[in-house]
C-alpha cells in the first residue's frame, strides 16, 4: 500500500499543475510550500518497491510541471525584452525618427 503522504503529493502536482495552467501565482506558491514541507518529510523514509514505483510517477509529474515553469519564464523575459527595446527606442529616439547630419570627421575620408 502507498503511503498517504506520497499520495498527498501526486495530487498537490496535479493541482500545482492546474494553477501554473491559470497562471494563479498565490496558488502555485501555496502549493510549492506544501510540496516542499511533503518532500522534506519523505526525503529519508524507506519506501517499498510499490512506493517507488509511485516515486518515480511523481518525478515524471514535478518535470512535467519544472517544464511548464520553464517556458512561462521563457515567455516572461521574452516579454520583458521586448518591451524594454519597444521603452529603449522611444526614449531615445522618440516617436519620430531624428534626422541627423552626417559630419566628416576627416578631410582626407
């Protein structure tokens, strides 16, 4: 039979899952703090080959979720370098383009 913390944590990924999905920020660090506490709990308990067999599910569940985490990152700081190109430009060009008189700096050129 599987313990019931490890049972605890599969569902808490699903509902980890769900709230990286809605983007719920209050929820995914609830979650993360209960997932943490859980972990932190089983991390030097003895398991049966059936409880690790259950481990190794809720590994592959937390990459899943490691992955949906990685690319809102991703989509967050392509984002942010957008926009700060789109804020660099204007305030330093403006709205219009600035017309500019090129000057030698040479005579021989």
């Amino acid at each position: 039979m599987v313990r019931k913390e490890l049972l605890e944590l599969k569902e808490i990924l699903e509902k980890e899952k769900d709230a990286l999905m809605n983007g719920a920020v209050e929820e995914i660090l609830r979650w993360a703090s209960y997932k943490a506490r859980l972990a932190n709990y089983l991390k030097d308990k003895e398991f049966t080959p059936e409880e690790e067999k259950f481990l190794k599910e809720i590994a592959d569940i937390n990459e899943r979720n490691k992955k949906i985490i990685e690319a809102g990152l991703n989509f967050v700081e392509e984002a942010y370098k957008f926009l700060t190109q789109i804020l660099y430009e204007r305030e330093f060009y403006g709205k219009r383009a600035v017309k500019m008189n090129p000057q030698l700096l040479s005579k021989s050129a």
